[in-house]
C-alpha cells in the first residue's frame, strides 16, 4: 500500500512541475510580443528624433504629420489582411493588383454615374471577387499560395491595364473628392486615418477576441492538427483570403479618394511593403502567430522612413537599401526570440 502512494506523491510534484511550465511557456509568447511592439516604438521615437533634427521645421509640422498618417492609412489596411493570411500560414502577393485593379474599375465612367456609394460598393466587390478566387483556387484546389496569388497579380494587373488602356481615369464625384479635403478632417484627423483606426480595432479584436482568430492561429500552427480538431481549415483559408480581398478592395477606395483617380499602377509593390510590416511586426512567415499591433508599428516605421528620405532629398536606392536591412534584422531577432522559447 506504501508503493502506490509513493508513486503518486512522485507523480504529483512532476504533473504540477509540467503545469508550471506550461503556464510560464504561455506566457514568453506574450511577453515576446511587448517587447517587440515596444522595440518598434523605440524605433520609431528615433525615425521621429532623426527627422526633427534633420528637418525640423518640415517634419515636425502637423501637416506632414498628417501626411504621414495618411499615406500609412493605405498601406496599413492592406496590411491587416495581410497579418491575417501570414498568421495562417499562407501568402498573398497579389495585394497591389488587387487594389489596382480595383481602384480603375471603381473609376470608370460607368461606374461614376451611381456616385459615391457606386465607386464605393464597386471597389470593395472587386476586391472581394478577387479574394475569393485565391481562396478557391488555394482552399478547394488545393494549389500552393504562391503560385495561386501570382497568377492573381499578373491576371489582375493585366485587366487592369486593359480597363485604363494605359491612361489615368479622373473621378468627377465631388463628394469623394470631398472626403480627401481639409474640410472634411476631424479634429484635424484626416477621415482616411480614422477608416484606417476603425480596421485596425476591428482587426484587432477578431484576431485576439473571437473564435475566427483563434481558429487563424490554429491552422497557421498545424493545419493537419486544426482540421483533426474539427476546424474545417478550406473554409477558414477561403474566408481569410475574403478577408484580405476586402482589405484591398477599402485600400482601394482610399488611394482613389486621396489621389482622386485609378491607374493600373496603384499599389505597386504594397504586397513587399505589406508583407515587411507584418514581418518586422512580430508575425511569423511560417504561420502560427500574429499581431494587429506590431502590423500597423512595421507600416508607421516604413511610411516615417520614406517621409524622412523625401524631406532630405535622398535618394530611392538608399531608402530601399535601408528598408531591406530593417526586414533582414527583424528576422533575425524573430528566429533568435523563436529559439530562446524553445530553449
């Protein structure tokens, strides 16, 4: 009778001791991702030191403020999708296209005649539509996402330029182009700055709070796993490249009403800049773990970076050569703060 207590007595500090460990391995994730926001905002409190000392009387302005929030308002919204196809393991590199193609459809003469709500609900539906071909042809047929985005891109950009025949399309509308007008900020906010907080949020809280981004991080984790669990991982797949067609389908809405036009040539290389925010943001390539947070941090840091670079009459090579160092060291620290978990 003695050895069988014994055996429990061992077995209860190891079970205990396991628990332990569990607990606090849950809780190096969370602590690795503060600090990875916190080192983010730690570099862009230098980007914003370097250029105040660089350009004071410029870049401290509230109206280049205001530029640089806007400008990161298209961007930024591409990006959230995008946190939340890389979370589940996935890629999609046809953002830009998506928010070309979208933005001269939505600009046709065609389309102006039914006014802001026609540009609008023909943005967004186009976006979506493309979405929804990438989910189908990744989820259901089961092609890798690679390769199902890049035809994407090159299809997309390819009608876009049909559509435009290689010339830009003016928007007549004159309460979309009111809405990119002084007039229209809020408390000196921009609107596409608040269409750009109110994506964020809701980002944000269907990624953290709800069974949608749960079941994101499962699939992105171990899809086999995920769909053993009873999570159907090709729906899940197919909403989430909804979700990112969506995104691109407001993006293009956004670039329409701040540049008052559609060209084939919108959103060039969003898919780079995109997938670097959310990089050097703390969401893993390999799928499995994302942050809304350190997504719109990443786009803030790119977008402070151009916007010193211009202002100091730079050149473009060097703004990329310093860009590609950015992403290579947030790499690096990612795979290092990976390791030290495991460890």
């Amino acid at each position: 009778m003695t050895q069988p207590a014994t055996a429990a007595q061992k077995q209860a500090p190891t079970s205990a001791a396991k628990s332990a460990g569990d607990q606090e391995s849950s809780r190096r994730p969370g602590l690795r991702w503060d600090v990875r926001s916190l080192s983010l905002l730690g570099v862009l409190a230098v980007l914003v030191a370097v250029g105040g000392i660089t350009a004071p009387d410029q870049f401290l302005a509230w109206s280049n403020l205001q530029l640089v929030l806007t400008q990161a308002s298209v961007i930024g919204v591409v990006t959230v999708g995008m946190t939340f196809v890389i979370t589940s393991g996935g890629i999609d590199l046809s953002v830009g296209a998506m928010v070309a193609l979208a933005s001269v459809w939505a600009t046709t003469v065609a389309t102006q005649e039914f006014g802001f709500a026609g540009i609008l609900f023909t943005a967004v539906i186009v976006g979506v539509g493309c979405g929804l071909v990438n989910g189908l042809l990744i989820a259901y047929g089961r092609m890798v996402p690679f390769i199902a985005t890049l035809a994407m891109l090159a299809s997309a950009r390819g009608l876009a330029l049909q559509i435009t025949d290689g010339s830009t399309q003016v928007v007549t509308v004159g309460s979309v182009l009111d809405l990119g007008a002084r007039d229209a900020y809020i408390l000196g906010i921009p609107p596409l700055v608040l269409i750009f907080a109110a994506v964020t949020v809701i980002g944000w809280l269907l990624l953290n709070r709800t069974t949608f981004g749960r079941r994101t991080v499962a699939v992105g984790g171990n899809a086999e796993a995920s769909r053993l669990a009873g999570i159907d991982v090709r729906r899940q797949r197919l909403y989430l490249y909804l979700l990112s067609g969506l995104c691109c389908g407001i993006a293009a809405f956004m670039l329409i009403v701040l540049s008052g036009s559609g060209q084939n040539t919108n959103g060039n290389l969003y898919e780079l800049d995109a997938i670097a925010a959310a990089i050097i943001g703390g969401t893993l390539l390999s799928g499995g773990r994302g942050t809304i947070i350190g997504s719109v941090l990443g786009v803030l840091v790119f977008t402070t970076i151009t916007n010193i670079f211009a202002l100091n009459n730079l050149e473009t090579a060097v703004q990329q050569i310093a860009k590609g160092a950015i992403i290579v060291a947030a790499v690096l620290v990612q795979r290092r703060s990976m390791r030290g978990g495991d460890a």
